[in-house]
C-alpha cells in the first residue's frame, strides 16, 4: 500500500455541441489516504496495457457515495493520478473506493 494525498469529488455531466463533458462539481473530501496496487494477475496484465486499478482506502466521517472521481497524489514524487470510482463501500467511518484509470499512449 502506498500512502497518497486524495481528493475526492463529485462531478456532474453537461452537453456541450452533442458530447457529454465533465465539469468537476464539488469537492468532498482532501485527506491522507492508502493506495493499494493491484493484487489478481489480469489486474496486473491490464496495467501493462495502460488499464489501471486500484483500492482507496480512506478514514472519513464525510458521506462518500456521491463520489465519482478521486485524485491522488504521492507526497514524494508528486505524481498524482486521476481515476474514475467504480464503486464504494464502507464500515464505519472507513470508506473503500475501487478505481480505475486509462492510460493512453502516444507514439514514440
């Protein structure tokens, strides 16, 4: 697991000429959290394709179910990452958020 900075939002969807755009909404929670890297092995062979998933978890008291995008940041080497929240769970004040995140690569 990784320690990250996360900031975590809730984003409402417009059109704009025909296409849907995102326009981030609100912000609901920045605060440390824990980043763990994929664990099952089609996880790992997606990631070198450029699909990435992961686990956020996160100590909160703040209602997280709104939730859609999340940021994270690494403290050390301040590469941050945007992912999509696929789903949420949560036991108390612990909140699980599975992400996923596309990676597209351009020539060389």
């Amino acid at each position: 697991m990784n320690n990250v900075i996360a900031k975590i939002y809730n984003t409402k969807q417009r059109l704009e000429a025909g296409f849907l755009t995102d326009e981030t909404g609100s912000l609901l929670l920045e605060q440390p959290a824990q980043l763990s890297s994929p664990t099952r092995p089609w996880e790992r062979a997606a990631a070198l394709e450029g699909v990435f998933s992961a686990t956020l978890y996160v100590q909160s008291a703040e209602d997280l179910t709104q939730s859609d995008l999340a940021v994270t940041e690494e403290p050390i080497s301040g590469q941050t990452r945007q992912w999509r929240v696929l789903s949420h769970a949560n036991s108390g004040p612990e909140w699980r958020l599975e992400l996923s995140s596309r990676e597209v690569r351009r020539g060389p």
